[in-house]
C-alpha cells in the first residue's frame, strides 16, 4: 500500500526560559569556553512535556483550520511524561477537544518517539483508519546536575496533524524508513531520576550508525540522493554531531541551516528534529523536498521525506514561526534554574 | 485534607478547566466563566454554553506573598482579574512573568498549566492560566 | 412577629488561647453570657453557633451537639450555622428568626473560632473557602488577595492615596487600647502600617485582621420571657432588625468591585425594617478584615458618599464625639477577628456601648447601634440594628 499522508497544520512550542552553558560551566568549574551549546531552553514550573505537547498541539490546529474534534488520533512521543503510569495523551486530548472518538497513547523510544508518532499517524492516516491524527513529540529533559547532559537536555514541544493529501496541504509524505538494533548508548531505569549515558559509545555505534543507516535506506528506497533533497534535518543532541553525520552523508551546510537549532535552544529529546523541520516549514518554498532523520537511543532512528506543497504559503502565518519561540527569552541563572527543576532538596 | 486528594472532583471539572468553557446569558448579553445553567447576573436560564476567547487583558493584579499550604512552593506569584477579548472575566494565575512587569491593562493570553499536585504520588491538576502577549 | 430582646452577653478576650480548646472558649463564652443575663442555663431552648472553619481547622463539626453536651443541657436545640467569616452575623440572624417567630421564648447566639492552632499557611487554605474552592481557590488566590483586588479596584477608581486607606487600620488601634477583650491592645502609627510586611500587594500585614482565637455569646428573648426570668431590667436592648443578603460569591461573575452590594441591601432592608435612617445610628461596627473594606462599608452603609468613605476616616468623623463613631472596641483589626465568631463580638460590642459599659470608650447617649458583618468577599453580608430600651 502506497502512502497517502500529508502535514496539515504544524506546531512548536519552547518554554521563555533560558540557561547558558557558560552560567552552568561557571558553576561546575568547567572552562566556559568548552561548552557544547551557547544556551538551552528551561522549563517554567508549571510546565512539563504535557502543557508544553498542548501548546505546540494548539499552534498545530490553528494551521490545520480543523475543529479539534475532528482529530481521531493523539499519539505522544517523549521521555519525560509527567506520569510514569497515566497517558498524556488523554489530558492533551480533552484539553484540546478531541475525545472521546479517539486512537490516544503515550511513546517512548528516547529522542525519536516523536518522528515514530509521525510514522504511526502517517500509516493509519493512508491506511484510511483516521481522516486526521496529531503526532506530538515533547520533552522536559533532565540530565544529572553538572553531567555533560546537564548543559544540553532542554525542554521543548512539536506537533504535526497528518491528513491525506489535499489542495491545502503544507508537505505530502514521500516516503519512510525506520532503522532500529539493541544499541544501549542511553537509559534511565524505572524509578530514577536521572538518565545514564555511555559516553563515547553513543557515538558511533548508536548516533552514527543509526541515522546513517535510516538515511541510506530511505534513499535507497526512494532511488534519491542528498543532492535531492533542499533540506534535511538530523537529531541534534548537540551541534557537532548533525554537522558531522551531514558531512558523512553528503549534505552541506545550506541544506543543513534550517534544521539545526540545537546551539540556540538545547536538546529537546523527543521534540528535537521535529522541531527543526518546523523551521523548515516556516521557510521552505513549494516543491522543495525535505528529509528528517531522528535518533533515540537504544537504539533507532526514523527517516522521513516530505515535498513541500502550496499550501505551506497560506498557512504557515497562522501560528507562531519557531523563530518567535527562540527570541522570546528570560534568562535563569543556575540557582533559579536549580529550582525550577526541582534539584533542591526540599525534604 | 479530603478535598485536596479528590481525582472526582477535579475529573468532574476538567473540561471547563482546560478549555475557557464559558457561558453567554441570551437575556442580558453577560459573558461568564465557566458555564452554568443560570447567569450569574440575572438568573436567566436562557444562556448557551461558550468557548471563550484565549487572549484578554489585566484589570487587576495583586502578588501573593501568603499563599494557602497547596501553592507554598510557587510563593511569590501573580493573581489577576482577567478580561477576555469579549468582555468575560476570569481570575487566574500568571506564568511566565517577573513581578515587576505586570500592570494593569497588560495585554495577556492563555496557557495550559500546572495549578498543583496531589502530593508527589497524586495526579496532577492542570488548568489555564495567563502570560503576558507580545 | 415578636419583639426580640438582648439581655446577656459574654465573650472570651480574643488572643492565642494556647490553653482553652475550641469547646473550652464556647463554654466559657456560654457561661458569661448566661451568669450576665442572670438566667439559667435550662432556660436557654436552643443554640446558633456560628463558625467557619472547626472543621478544616479542628478536625470537629457537630458542634451543635458538642456544646450542648459540655454545657450540660444536652436536649436542647442546637447546630452550626455557617457563613464564612458571616458565620457569627448569620447564627444571631437565626436566633433573632427563632425567637421572632414566637418558637422559642429564650435562646442563645454563639460564636467560635480556634484557628492559632493551625500553621499560617493552613489558615490560608482555611480562609480562601470562603469562596468558589473550583475556580477561586484552584487558582492559588488566597482570601487577602481577593481583597487586595478589591483595594486595586478602588485606588483607580477613585485616586485615592494608599495611606488614607490603611488610616483604618490605625484608628482600630486606638480603640482596642481601652477594650480588655481585645487581642492587640497598642496604639499603631500609618507609618507602621506602611513598612510592614505586604501579604497580597497592596495589602500590608498590618492592614489585615489578625489571627485569633475566641468566643462570644449572647442570649436572646421575647418579651413575655424578659418580663419572667430577667431580674436585671436595666439595659435592655431590642433587636430592631436582622437582615442576611448575599451577593454572586466571587469578584469575577460581578459587575463592580468597588461596593459590596450585599451591603447596599441588607442594610436598606434593616433601616426600613427598623424605621430609622443612617443618621439615627449612634454607634456601628463595620467589618473591616482588611482596611479597604472599612472604607467601602462605610459608603454602603450609608454614611458616607461613594468614594469618600476615606475622607470621613481622615476626618475625624468614626471618632467618639465624631459623626458616625465606628469600631469604638477596636475592630476586626485590633479587637481582633476570629472569623465565625466576629459577628458576635460585634454584636457584644454594640451591646456594650448601648447599656453604657464602654468605659473610656463610651460613646455618650448611645441608643442605636448598627453591626454589619461580612462572609467571603461580600458574598453574605449581615446588618444587625440594635436598641437601647430600658
């Protein structure tokens, strides 16, 4: 069966708050000029990667023109859910006004739950099972205070309502591909608080092998090569290595730039190239052709590529541009941030 | 207390919680929130449910410097009597601000936030609140 | 309807009561009250307590039942009536109803509140009941920021300087000097209003009633009872009017904030009620948990214009030997506000003056005295209009 699914309506969401890597490094002792990013989004306390799924859903639905009730399905990509047991998804669900007729579940596949979400609603959206489906990757990272994660984990939301394709349609979905092994670069058992990580092994083993891996079976698949493509975004748990693994792919810096946000606002988990293909979006002309490859440890990655359609013209002004959420910021230092992340000891 | 560990209670509410579910009296034009069978200003049972709009502006805003045992941990925050964009009034937290920022007449727009817990092992109880609008 | 008389009183001094528990103050309160009426406690034939928070605070409701049986008269009728911080203001209301109805000949009004037991936060939590619990108190709103709202709302509508508000709070002060039941018997300057702390801004801590612990009690009868059983025929004082109003119970479902329209029509009805006019009060209590809501009182009440109620604090004119001589025992804020129990302490306040027995503080001539009590942010309010006659 061929697909048949396009974007509709698309939504980012990042919290106001902001820390900068050298305000962090300042406080563990570490050289403020070896830090990965410039500075990373932090959650307000009385967020988390539920409220924020809400907002980038909302923003969704303003482009899609849809009432919300005609979404039929909610699928939740993250790693931070505010419950270990309770859907998200039903609570962003009633919020937002599509139930009760609804397919709604929580996932969690590390960083790429949110383009599995896509994939999911991509399938049942051509398979004709649901006329409209919300696919949301969000995420309130936490890293362990003054571990590397600590200057990069951020918070930050995406959602993306899928339909078949019509004469509105932002992006048709050309084709996807999913690659996947038992790759412990990264985990957090049940009852932790924070995650473990494995250093080096997350490399090359886990991110590189990967995404690689996902990105050559698509185009192999599609019979395409990076010279097709206009723009691509990669996972970005940092700046270094999407910059990398384009190089290795075969994609240059002007198909890269849109994408590539992490320096600006952190690793957004779940949320990350999710996020950067709305950047996409909110520049991208018809016709372009845009690959977006994530990553979740553990390890997988989702390859998938869109065509940009006319509609992206009349629609993309009916929310909030991902840049609108970069730029509008207020600093934390460490001890508010301490805070806000509940890293105090309170009992 | 009871009541402050009640799921029913808040699950009861949720939608007019989360989503501005307001009320329109056909009789003396009130817009309220949250909707209800008779108008709060004449008794009317002539009123249809309403979303309301997410953007208003403050009328009036106070600092809670003393806040009941439930919202200790947030001290200090914003209260504020909200007007919608079609005249209904709200009270509500605000988020995403600095004491010193607000003033009356301070354009705002609704978020969908974390109100409180149940304790660390109780649901959470989420609702709207506002933030200052660009 | 029968003519309802006042012939005892009694009350605890309003303080931290680290000693007496919640029953101990009602029957100790109970007692005076009896002992001051010189009746007995078998004549009393039913009980209204008013309280707001034995329940959240105390973990004790029934407190119907309870007094009654730590007084010894168990039989008797007896339950709570509730109404926020209106509580007191109601109980009186009904056992003016009872006894106005011809039901009872001899009945008692009680009012209780122990809240010093409660961590401050709690008493917070207790007190934002008052309102809507579902989109109020949800909120994070505590019961002074309501007020404080109410505070906003005037300043811009009427420009009025903080200070001539917060003067309110100051004037209390003075009064309770001289009133051995009050729980802060010291003189405040504005200056000392205006450095303390802010609780809900613009509110300062010492423009706000205090926390306190206390009982008052008052025992009501018909005519038929006070010619039988009360030896002391001097001082008694008829209850003219009793009027309960309520208004929408929270800020944002009205249309103004800066009046308390419960007031407005509680106290028309108690005037007409009565036969008098706001000029023929001698003496009035009004509820003034916090400064701002003095001030309003005093205009819906009828003795001052709208927006000016400041103007007659700053006057002189709630003073002894002023106009309108307001809150003569101290007030909510200096003779202290233990919430249920307000209403009553007002009543026995009112009742003071009016028999002549408030020592330095005697208004001359006192003959008709007014009490206004109010429960949420207005929500209830009660107007009590009181006689000397005998």
């Amino acid at each position: 069966m061929s697909i048949n699914a396009a974007i509709v309506g698309y939504g980012v969401y990042l919290p106001v708050y902001r820390i900068k890597d050298v305000e962090i490094a300042k406080v563990w002792g570490r050289d403020v000029r070896r830090v990965p990013i410039k500075e990373k989004t932090v959650p307000g306390p009385d967020e988390d990667s539920l409220t924020m799924a809400f907002e980038a859903s909302l923003n969704a639905l303003r482009r899609a023109k849809i009432p919300p009730i005609e979404i039929e399905a909610v699928f939740v990509g993250s790693e931070s859910p505010p419950y270990a047991v309770k859907p998200s998804a039903t609570v962003i669900a009633e919020a937002l006004g599509a139930t009760p007729k609804l397919y709604a579940v929580d996932m969690e596949f590390a960083c790429r739950a949110g383009t599995t979400a896509m994939g999911i609603v991509i399938g049942m959206v051509s398979s004709g099972i649901i006329k409209y489906g919300l696919a949301i990757g969000t995420d309130t990272a936490q890293g362990r205070p003054g571990d590397e994660l600590d200057y990069t984990a951020a918070a930050g939301a995406a959602a993306y309502i899928f339909s078949n394709p019509g004469k509105d349609t932002i992006a048709t979905v050309e084709g996807t591909y999913s690659y996947v092994t038992d790759t412990p670069d990264f985990w957090r058992r049940e009852g932790e608080t924070f995650p473990r990580h494995t250093f080096r092994f997350t490399g090359e083993p886990a991110y590189f092998t990967h995404i690689i891996g996902a990105a050559k079976g698509l185009m192999e698949k599609m019979g395409l090569k990076p010279s097709d493509f206009n723009h691509v975004v990669f996972h970005q748990p940092n700046v270094k290595f999407p910059l990398r693994v384009a190089k290795m792919l075969g994609f240059t810096m002007e198909q890269i730039k849109y994408g590539l946000l992490t320096g600006e606002i952190g690793n957004t988990y779940a949320a990350a190239s999710p996020i950067g293909l709305a950047n996409i979006l909110d520049h991208a002309k018809p016709g372009e052709r845009v690959l977006i490859v994530s990553f979740g440890s553990g390890s997988g990655s989702d390859a998938i590529s869109f065509i940009v359609q006319d509609g992206i013209e009349s629609r993309r002004h009916l929310a909030p541009y991902v840049e609108y959420y970069i730029k509008r910021k207020k600093y934390v230092n460490y001890s508010t941030y301490a805070k806000f992340r509940n890293l105090l000891k309170m009992r | 207390m009871a009541y402050t560990k009640s799921v029913p209670r808040i699950w009861r509410e949720r939608i007019r919680k989360y989503r501005l579910l307001g009320g329109v009296c056909n009789d003396c034009g009130k817009v309220f929130y949250p909707s209800r069978r008779f108008c709060p200003r004449c008794g009317s049972g002539n009123v249809n449910k309403v979303t309301l709009p997410r953007t208003g502006k403050i009328l009036y805003f106070t600092v809670i410097r003393n806040a009941p045992t439930e919202f200790k941990s947030f001290e200090p925050y914003i209260l504020a009597l909200i007007e919608l964009d079609n005249g209904a009034r709200i009270l509500a937290q605000l988020t995403d601000i600095d004491l010193e920022e607000v003033y009356e007449g301070m354009p705002v727009e609704a978020v969908f936030r974390k109100y409180k817990e149940q304790g660390r092992d109780g649901v959470i109880e989420y609702g709207i609140k506002f933030r200052p609008r660009e | 309807m029968e003519k309802v008389f006042i012939v005892g009183i009694g009350a605890t001094k309003v303080r931290e009561h680290w000693n007496l528990s919640l029953r101990d103050l009602m029957v100790k309160s109970a007692i005076k009250a009896i002992n001051n009426a010189g009746i007995n406690k078998q004549d009393i034939k039913a009980i209204y307590i008013g309280n707001m928070s034995s329940g959240y605070l105390q973990g004790q409701e029934h407190l119907g039942a309870l007094l009654a049986t730590w007084l010894g008269i168990a039989g008797v009728s007896a339950c709570k009536v509730e109404a926020a911080c209106g509580s007191g203001g109601a109980a009186f209301h009904q056992a003016f109803l009872a006894v106005a109805s011809g039901l009872y000949d001899c009945v008692m009004a009680l009012g209780v509140e122990k809240m010093t037991d409660a961590i401050t936060s709690d008493v917070t939590s207790a007190l934002i009941m008052a309102d809507d619990q579902e989109y109020v108190a949800f909120t994070g709103a505590s019961f002074v920021a309501l007020n404080a709202l109410i505070y906003r709302a005037y300043i811009k509508e009427y420009g009025v300087k903080q200070e001539d508000i917060a003067l309110f709070a100051v004037h209390d002060h003075k009064y309770a000097v001289n009133n051995p039941y009050a729980q802060y018997r010291r003189e405040i300057k504005i200056e000392d209003v205006m450095n303390s702390p802010l609780i809900a801004d613009p509110i300062h801590l010492l423009e706000c009633a205090p926390i306190g612990d206390g009982s008052a009690a008052i025992i009501l009868c018909n005519e038929r009872f006070l010619e039988k059983k009360v030896s002391d025929q001097e001082g008694v004082i008829e209850v003219l009017s009793s009027v309960l109003a309520t208004d929408i119970i929270s800020l944002h479902d009205r249309d103004t904030y800066i009046t308390l329209n419960a007031t407005r029509v509680a106290s028309s009805k108690a005037y007409k009620m009565a036969r008098i006019e706001p000029k023929d009060v001698n003496v009035v209590e009004v509820h003034d948990a916090f400064t701002i809501l003095g001030v309003i009182s005093l205009e819906d009440l009828g003795f001052a214009e709208r927006g000016s109620g400041w103007e007659i604090v700053r006057e002189g004119e709630i003073e002894i030997g002023g106009k309108i001589p307001t809150n003569t025992m101290g007030g909510l804020k200096a003779r202290g506000h233990p919430v249920g129990a307000t209403g009553i302490y007002q009543i026995f306040d009112i009742v003071t003056q009016l028999r002549g027995e408030a020592g330095k503080n005697q208004v001359d001539n006192a003959e008709i005295g007014l009490a206004q009590n109010v429960g949420g942010v207005g929500g209830t309010v009660i107007i009590n209009i009181l006689k000397r006659v005998r």
